[in-house]
C-alpha cells in the first residue's frame, strides 16, 4: 500500500480541501450539537487506512474544527 500522506502536500488535495471548506465553512459534528465553529480540518469520514481511492472519495470528506478531528483521530476512527 503507498504512502498516502505525501498526498496532503498535493494541490489537487489543497484545492478540495478549499472547496470543501468553502462548502462546509462550519464543523459538520458542532453543527449537529446546535454550535456553530469553524471548519479547520478535513476529515475521512470512513479512515482511507492508505487505500488512494478512499483518500480521494470526496464524499467520505468532511469539514470539522480542531476539537473534533483530534478526538476521532486519537479513537482511531
């Protein structure tokens, strides 16, 4: 399996990752809790476990804040 995170450096994941934040300017899980915090990070939502078409899957991205990512990150979702 390659090395997906040279992936991160990419422009074509730095652009989908703009795009997504312009879409999804607030964290999808704050929004769910009726609070309203910036998107600072964009996640997997199914872990791409270093699968490339995973990675790429736009609909398995999702905008969420620092908070959020670093929790699901440290539970190894």
């Amino acid at each position: 399996m390659p090395d997906v995170r040279k992936l991160y450096r990419l422009a074509r994941w730095l652009r989908m990752r703009d795009e997504i934040i312009r879409e999804q300017p607030f964290c999808t899980v704050c929004l769910s809790e009726g609070r309203r915090m910036i998107t600072q990070e964009i996640d997997h939502i199914v872990p791409h476990k270093g699968h490339v078409d995973r990675f790429w899957d736009r609909a398995n991205l999702q905008g969420l804040c620092k908070s959020h990512h670093s929790a699901k990150t440290r539970r190894g979702e």
